[in-house]
C-alpha cells in the first residue's frame, strides 16, 4: 500500500528566503507525482506534474525533482513571498490494483513573514 | 470560469440527515473523483467515475451513494448522515483515468453534522 510522507509538517520562513518542501513515497512504481496548494477554506491548485520519466519540472519561482528509484520529491521555492503561505500538498499516482488513484501526503503548511 | 464547482459551499444539518453535494465540470473531461479531507487535513479518494460509470470504489460506507447524470457532473448523496461524516469534499475531474493525467479540484464542500 502507497505511503506518502511530507516533512516537515511546518515551516515558517521570512521572506525572501529559498525554502524546500520534502515528499516521500514507500512504492516507487507510480505513473506521476503532483504537487498542489492549498490555501485556507479554499480547493487545490495544481502547481506542477511530474511524469515518471521525467527528473524535474519548473514554474515560475517553482522547481519540483523526482527521484522514483529513491521515492522522493522536492519542492523548491525562490525568493519566497508572503503570497506563498499555504499548505503544499505531494500526490503520487500509481495503479493502486487495477485503477489509477492519487495518494495524498499530509502537506506541508509554509508561513513566509513579511 | 470555473472549471470545477461545486455547491454547496458550506452544509450544516443534523445527524440522521440525507444531504447531496453537487459537481460539475465545464473542461470536457472524461473521468471524476470524489476525496474526503477529514479534521487532520488527510485527503482520500472515495470514488472515481469514467464516462458516468464507476471505477473506484475505496472502502467507504454505502450511506455514501455518487451518480453521474452524465460525464460533466458527478454528485455525491450521503444517507443517515453521522459525525463523522464532517468532513470537507473535494470533487476533480481529469482528462482520462489514465496513468498520467493531471487532475483539477474543486473548490471543496465543508460538511458538519451536528
């Protein structure tokens, strides 16, 4: 069964600064990993999908890695503003059986202080 | 515009209750999914249906009934509604149910029962 694990489970950051978001999976055999936003009350923002083939993918300020073999991601963020505090959240997508499903890791909720 | 909506927004009622929640996607894809965020901020896949008939169906009590009138909406009726029941639920939709397709949120229902 697919574990993903998100450290740490808080960061509080003054702006400016150059953060890293860590997500782990315990089954390397996914098709993609997505990274959402999650701000208070609100839905998710897809912020950016990495395929299994590929090692990175950029946005922006944002820059997310994949390492399937050793089943974890970054997410790296530049020049953090307070407009980034939210929670992050890491999904993988594997066959979980025979159909495709996101697992979900707990996020990580970023503060970044004026 | 939205892509995916959802309505309500917000849902109070008591226990013992039968409640819907709708959704409707305008992006013209093909699969839907039902997740469930408890008080911990854990999201869950609940159901996913494709081309209005259903795909996933996680572990989840059979008071939880979705429907898919047709590939655009996909609505979630919950009967004898419980306490734990509250919960926030997220409905998404992607192009396929395949391996590597991203998925796009709603924006979440927040359901309490008192």
């Amino acid at each position: 069964k697919q574990e993903v694990t998100q450290i740490p489970a808080a960061l509080s950051v003054p702006e400016g600064e150059n953060l890293v978001l860590n997500c782990s999976f315990t089954d390397s055999a996914i098709y993609n990993l997505q990274w959402f936003r999650q701000d208070p009350g609100k839905g998710l923002t897809s912020l950016l999908l990495i395929q299994s083939s590929q090692r990175e993918q950029t946005s922006g300020r944002l820059n997310a890695s994949l390492d399937k073999t050793s089943g974890r991601s970054t997410l790296y963020i530049a020049a953090s503003q307070p407009g980034d505090s939210a929670t992050y959240l890491c999904a993988v997508k594997d066959s979980g059986g025979s159909n495709y499903k996101l697992t979900f890791g707990k996020g990580t909720l970023l503060t970044v202080n004026p | 515009d939205t892509a995916v909506s959802q309505t309500p927004k917000y849902l109070v009622t008591q226990m013992g209750n039968d409640k819907s929640i709708k959704c409707e996607q305008n992006l013209g894809h093909d699969t839907m999914y039902w997740y469930k965020q408890d008080s911990k901020k854990f999201l869950k896949i609940m159901f996913s249906y494709n081309n209005k008939e259903l795909i996933i169906n996680e572990t989840v009590p059979n008071r939880f009934s979705p429907k898919s009138p047709d590939k655009a909406h996909l609505n979630l009726h919950i009967n004898s509604l419980e306490l734990g029941d509250s919960a926030v639920y997220f409905c998404a939709s992607s192009q396929l149910a395949g391996a590597y397709n991203e998925q796009f949120f709603g924006p979440g229902t927040r359901l309490t029962v008192l």
